[in-house]
C-alpha cells in the first residue's frame, strides 16, 4: 500500500492510504522519489505558521524531486519519464507581478505546494506542468530534493549581483547558507567568508569555496562589496551590514521571529546600502538553480544527512528541531 502524511491539526498526523490523482488539462503525475524538511514543515506541524500561509487538512512537501509518470492534456508528452524538480508557488499567470516574472509576488494571493495545496509528503505529486523544471537524465534525485531551498537562494544571489573579483560573504552556515556559499563562489570573487555561530560547519563552508570562516563573536572585518544573510535572525541581518562598505549590497533571505528589532535605517541611509530581500524563488532563479547543479557547480548531497521511509515522519520532524550541529538535511522516501 501506498502512502501519504496528512497533518489534521497542529500536532495531530496521521498515515493514510494514497491514491493518485490522475492529470488533468495542463498538469502532470509525478513519482515522488524524495522530500525534504525544513524549518517551515515543523511550523506546519506545531501551528505556528503565520495565519493565511497553510491550509489543514494538509499533505505537507513543498521540498522534492521525482520522475514524471503520466500527464494531461495539452502538455508535450516528451516529459514522460523524465526526472524533474517543481516550483511550489500556484502563481495566477495573468497579473502585472506575474507577467513581470515576478510570480513570487502574484496579486492573487499565497497558494503553494506543502502548504496551502497537497504536497510530497506522498507516493505522488499532481500539480501543474508548467512549473516543472526537467533534470539531465543522469541527474541524482536524492541530491536534486533539496533544489528547493537551493532556489530560494539562487533568487538570493542574483540579487546579490556579484562580479568576479568582488569581496563576499555569507552570514549563517545551515542548508541556506551553505548554498549562498556554493552559488557566490561560482560567481569568483576575490575573498568569500562565511560567518557563523559555531566553528563545527568550518570545514564544509571551506569545502564549497569559502575562503576564511569567523564566529559572529569574533572581530569581524568591513568593506565588503555583497552580503548574503541566511540565518533567520535580526542579529544576523545586523550583522550582515556591519560587514558592509559603503554603497554594499545586502540580501536578507532568513525569516525572523515576529516583533524583531530590524536594521538602522540612519545606518542604511548614511551608509548608502542597497537591501534585498527574497521569500520564495521565481522562475529564473529555478532555471538558474538547475543549470548550476547540471553543470556541477552545486552539490547539495554533503549536507543530507537523514534519509528515512515516509512512516518516520514524526522522527524526522523531531530531528529537525533538536539542534543538533550532528544533523544536516532530513529527507523522507515515499
């Protein structure tokens, strides 16, 4: 018997027997081979996702890859069999933010796999086609499930903006941040540090192209043309600043915990720095993501850590909030 999770209600999951759903016009079936979790899963698990962002009764899975099974109408019949990542924002196509490539920003409102619709939390996937992205047939599925997060952080350094031979770096050393460390560096600048909270992911930064890693309470150095903050706190954004020359380019991707203390805008301003932020990746940051991981400039694989059978959902929820420097990624297989 096939299977998927559903979360009832905060805290209450359960096993259930999975039926696919066939394709309709447009859209595809997908085998699921992996699924990631992260820290958004675990907030769909405890009920602490901000209101109008999840949607219970709930197949979570928002972070996947799989082979395309069947499809409907209208989509070309050449993706059959062909291994695959997808988007998970359900974009409206038609509003100006949408027609911009924007589709991160959709007036409609927030609907996305894992979260408002059913995810991979499940033997199979039925969602559009057109927000599919096809991998090189020798591709690893297992290392392509985190390409999720990988986007979301591509959508960063594009942003970042960053030309060869400029000073870079990276606050924050988990998933996020050790793919702003990949991507910056394919992008050769002249020095890439890695500030984190501990030394125990020193080796794995230095390992994807950092070329100097400090503690945040270190004395940190100034004068750097792009920072990528992936931390998730206000002290990181903070910090990420300081790190900052005048006129530096500053993305913000964590998410902080409501009521927190935020920039200096007389820093920013006096300062002249130029902020982004980015929540979700569009389409040009997937395309630009499977394009570095075909081209073997990204290899997500050194920071799983975790596989376990889509029964060891409670585990793998529990793993991901235990804070242990021991685990990476956690992927379940359906």
């Amino acid at each position: 018997m096939t299977a998927a999770v559903v979360v009832e209600a905060p805290g209450v999951h359960r096993l259930v027997p999975h039926t696919p759903r066939d394709p309709g016009p447009g859209e595809a079936l997908i085998a699921v081979h992996a699924v990631g979790i992260c820290g958004s899963d675990r907030e769909v698990y405890q009920g602490n996702r901000p209101e109008g962002y999840v949607r219970y009764p709930l197949t979570p899975g928002h972070e996947w890859s799989g082979t395309v099974r069947r499809v409907g109408a209208g989509v070309p019949g050449e993706l059959v069999g062909r291994k695959v990542v997808g988007e998970g924002f359900r974009n409206c196509q038609v509003c100006d933010r949408c027609h911009a490539g924007e589709t991160t920003l959709c007036t409609a409102g927030y609907e996305e796999t894992g979260f408002t619709r059913p995810g991979a939390m499940a033997a199979t996937l039925t969602l559009p086609a057109r927000l599919l992205h096809p991998l090189p047939e020798d591709a690893d599925l297992t290392a392509a499930a985190l390409l999720e997060p990988a986007a979301c952080v591509a959508a960063a350094a594009l942003k970042a903006n960053v030309r060869p031979g400029e000073r870079v770096a990276v606050v924050g050393t988990g998933t996020l941040g050790m793919f702003a460390v990949q991507f910056l560096r394919a992008a050769s600048p002249a020095e890439l540090l890695v500030v984190g909270a501990r030394r125990d992911r020193e080796a794995l930064s230095r390992r994807f192209g950092a070329t100097g890693f400090l503690t945040r309470d270190q004395d940190l150095p100034e004068g750097f043309d792009a920072v990528v903050e992936a931390a998730g706190s206000a002290d990181a954004a903070r910090t990420a600043a300081t790190l900052l020359r005048r006129g530096g380019r500053l993305v913000l991707t964590g998410i902080p915990a409501p009521g927190a203390q935020g920039l200096d805008p007389t820093d920013l301003v006096v300062r002249q720095l130029e902020v982004h932020t980015v929540f979700g990746a569009p389409p040009s940051a997937w395309a630009h993501t499977v394009r570095v991981f075909a081209a073997g400039l990204l290899d997500p694989l050194p920071l799983v850590t975790h596989e376990l059978p889509l029964t060891s959902f409670s585990q793998a929820i529990d793993l991901v909030g235990t804070g242990d420097p021991t685990v990476g990624k956690v992927l379940l297989r359906p």
